[in-house]
C-alpha cells in the first residue's frame, strides 16, 4: 500500500523510530504515527488437480513384471503404458511397486 504526503504529494516512507512506526516524508517535515498495526493474509485456494493415470481404479487390473523399485529394492512392480508425447515418440511406462506402492516411471 502506498501513501502520498498531504502536504506536497510525495511518497511516504516508513521507518521504526523507537516502539512505534511512522510514515515520513523526505521532502517536507510531516510525519505521521501508527497507532495500531493490522495485518490479514489471504491464501489462494489451490486448483484441483486430476491424476493423469486415472487414480486407484486405473491400477486395478494392470499386469506384473519384474522391475527393481528405486525406494524398497522389491523385484515385482505393477506397470502401465501411457501415450504420454506424440505419436512418433515412444510410450511412457509407469511403474507401481507391488510391495511399498511407490510409484516411478521410464
């Protein structure tokens, strides 16, 4: 927020000068205290965002094969192929550990 000097219409500054704060002006003597500080802060809400592998449902009836999980080391991971680029680039498969239920993909 910006406030403009009464008397010749330059900015205000704010500065502590001892407890209190005041807005003063560097061009003219006028000086103003604050007599109570008020503060509110507004978070946005955050936008709901869909998984793009279709949730839990998405990973009911997908088959098992054998990949090292990068977090446990357990050997079997569930998988899925996703066109995840264009069509002339490879698919994107997506692994989910059998045992910890990690989830990574190549």
């Amino acid at each position: 927020m910006l406030f403009f000097c009464p008397n010749c219409a330059n900015a205000l500054y704010m500065e502590k000068q001892g407890e209190c704060l005041v807005f003063l002006c560097h061009t003219c003597p006028y000086l103003y205290k604050v007599t109570k500080t008020i503060a509110s802060r507004n978070y946005p809400k955050l936008k709901q965002v869909d998984d793009i592998l279709g949730g839990k449902a998405a990973w009911e009836n997908v088959d098992s094969t054998e990949a090292t999980c990068p977090k446990c080391d357990h050997n079997q991971a569930f998988f899925m192929q996703i066109q995840t680029r264009s069509a002339d680039e490879p698919m994107t498969v997506f692994y989910k550990c059998c045992s910890c239920g990690h989830r990574w993909k190549d």
